[in-house]
C-alpha cells in the first residue's frame, strides 16, 4: 500500500536524525572547546590590570580575577580584531574570565570606552559568569549584569560578587551558582 510508510525506511531516517544530530552535538562541543582553549591563551598571555583605563573610568579597583591584554596581541591570539558595534577595541583591553561550574569557557573584551566583545562561539556565554574573588565557601554572593557593578557592590560591601554579562543570563548565573554553593545567599542586584 503506498500511504503506509515503510518499517525499513522510517528506520533508516530515524537512525540519519540520530546520527546527524549527533554530529552536530559533536561540533558543538568542539566549538566550545576551541573557544575555552583561546580565552585561555589570552589569559595566559595577558598582565595584572592594576592600569586598566576602563576600570579608571569606572572608578573601580582591579582584582587578581581580571588581567589586560594589548589589542593588538588579543587580535594575534584569537585570529580576528574583538569588535563591538562595528567598531575594533583598541589599546589596553579588560580580559574577564567567563566561567561554568569553576570552568573557563570563554572571555569577555572591554574597551577603556566600555566596550565589550565576548569571544566567538555557541553558547559560550549562556549561564557563564565572573566573580570578584575566590568562592570558597562564601556566606553570600551579590549577582549583578555587568563587571563594574559587581566590582563596585564587592568595594562597597566587601561581598564576593558574580557579572553575569547581560540582565538574561541573570536567572542562568542565579540557578548555576545556587546548584555550586546550596548554603550561600545569593543577592541579585537590580
């Protein structure tokens, strides 16, 4: 009968969207690697950003967790100029790690006039976030969008605080760093 589909052949297309599937979640998770493996590179590659221009501007104050890396140098690294809004970052450039379950997956550019380029890459940023310090054991976190205002939360109070990057990603960082730390309070900051 033509209108009954064939047992053998719905087998066969279903075993090509298994395997396709599967390739493209092996690309996947190779792009994901190959973007933790540059942010890496960069840090590995970058200096304390005791000078940064943007965290001058910000009137905030450096912590071991961030670096600064030369343009120019970034751009050698990672094969191609960090843009933001059409415009190539120069000079001495903010590197913030973006971390996952304590993991480096990706970096975040910033520019000394506050722009920001993240590194190329699937979901990269998605749950991703940076902390002021170490996280052992914290009795709070404060969560907020971006670097300089969790900078600026953790001089005023001396709080370990988390940049989750954009005000999206805020319920992802909320749910990740309350499945690391159960017994932690965490304050997301408006």
């Amino acid at each position: 009968n033509g209108n009954r589909p064939n047992p053998a052949e719905l087998e066969r297309q279903r075993q090509a969207r298994e395997a396709k599937a599967a390739s493209e979640a092996e690309a996947f998770r190779q792009e994901q690697k190959r973007t933790a493996e540059i942010a890496a590179q960069l840090w590995q590659a970058a200096a304390p950003a005791n000078d940064n221009p943007y965290l001058e501007r910000k009137g905030v104050k450096p912590t071991d967790t961030l670096r600064q890396i030369d343009a120019a140098t970034a751009s050698g690294i990672m094969g191609y100029a960090p843009m933001a809004k059409g415009e190539a970052l120069t000079g001495n450039l903010l590197l913030v790690p973006i971390k996952r379950e304590g993991e480096l997956v990706s970096a975040e550019l910033i520019g000394a006039n506050g722009l920001k380029a993240a590194l190329y890459g699937p979901g990269t940023k998605a749950g991703g976030y940076w902390l002021t310090g170490k996280a052992n054991a914290p009795a709070a976190i404060l969560i907020g969008e971006g670097v300089a205002t969790a900078l600026s939360a953790n001089m005023a109070t001396g709080t370990l605080a988390a940049a989750a990057f954009s005000n999206t990603n805020l319920k992802n960082v909320t749910e990740a760093l309350c499945h690391q730390h159960p017994k932690t309070k965490l304050v997301i900051l408006a």
